[in-house]
C-alpha cells in the first residue's frame, strides 16, 4: 500500500523527523529493537497500522542483513523515496555506532570483571522478554491475515519447532514454510 494513498495517515513530517525517530528508536533497542520498533512505529507514531508491520517485518526478514536495518529503509523508502532509505538508515546507525565504539574501549578495560558478565546476561534475558511480548501484542494483526490466525499461528508454531527444537538452519526452513505459505495465500487471494 502506498503512504500517500491513506490521506489522513500520520507520517514522518520530514527527512529529520525519519532521521530522529529512527536514532530514537535505535537508541533504545539494547539486545533488539523488534518490541521498540513495534511500539514506536505503531503504536505511538501510527506510520504502520499493526498489519503493515507485519507484512514489512516479514519482508525485512527474508532480506539478507540485519532485519531492523532493513525495516528500517523500506519505512524511509515508503516516505521519501531513496533518500528516506537512506536518511532512515543513517539514522539507525550514525549515534549507535559511536555510542558502540566508545562502549568498546571501555569493555575491553573491564571485561574481566564478573558483574560485567552479569550484566550482560541479564540483558539477554529482559531482551528475550521484550521479543515474547512483541510477539504476543502483533498476533491480534493476525486477524486479517489471508491464511487466518489459527494456520498462521501453526505455521509459526512449525517454524519454532524446526529451528529451537530440531535446530534445523532457517535457510532451509525458510524457503519451505515461507515458500509454503506465500503458494497458499496467493491462491486464496485468485
């Protein structure tokens, strides 16, 4: 769906505003910025409605590279074109990619030191917390879903069974469940 064919849609006011909102956003994605990119982009910006966001994750996550990174210029792209590809990603990596390097030269100082470790640790599991609930809060955008919620929710049931349970690589998983799906929903929608 094209931005400009919502007329009374919320949108980034300019390529300042695309820049600002993505290093906000950027800034506050520690261990992963699904739940934050969620939140902002939905819920409080209302760029994408929560079955827009759906549809963009799930491309941006069949893109090769970072899946952020790659939502993040199909959100600038929508807007502006190439340059809001590219503003949006220089906004998610101008601040963060400083903040990284500074971070670096401290870690490599106090590496050694165990609370250090646990810290880290618990970051992974608030991180793991943030993405469950982002989850849970984008399945009601499964409603609208060509396939239904209950196949969808099987499918993405199967995808967690093949990749954290059987450990089979998601390159594999990938082309057949979402190859699978894309063959069913486009005939559901013939």
């Amino acid at each position: 769906m094209n931005a400009e064919s919502v007329p009374d849609r919320p949108r980034p006011a300019s390529l300042t505003d695309l820049f600002l909102s993505f290093t906000w956003l950027a800034l506050q994605g520690f261990g992963g910025v699904l739940a934050v990119a969620q939140r902002e982009i939905v819920e409080k910006k209302r760029w994408l409605t929560p079955e827009e966001f759906v549809e963009e994750w799930a491309v941006a996550q069949i893109m090769p590279g970072p899946n952020v990174i790659n939502l993040c210029m199909i959100i600038g792209s929508r807007y502006f074109g190439v340059r809001g590809a590219v503003v949006a990603l220089a906004g998610m990596l101008t601040i963060p990619l400083i903040l990284v390097l500074l971070l670096a030269v401290v870690y490599a100082q106090y590496a050694g030191h165990p609370q250090v470790a646990a810290a880290l640790r618990g970051m992974g599991a608030v991180t793991a917390g943030l993405i469950i609930a982002t989850g849970l809060r984008l399945i009601s955008a499964l409603d609208q879903h060509p396939l239904g919620k209950a196949v969808a929710l099987g499918v993405a049931a199967l995808c967690f069974i093949a990749v954290g349970v059987f450990r089979i690589p998601l390159f594999y998983v990938l082309p057949v469940l979402g190859g699978g799906c894309w063959i069913w929903v486009a005939r559901r929608l013939r």
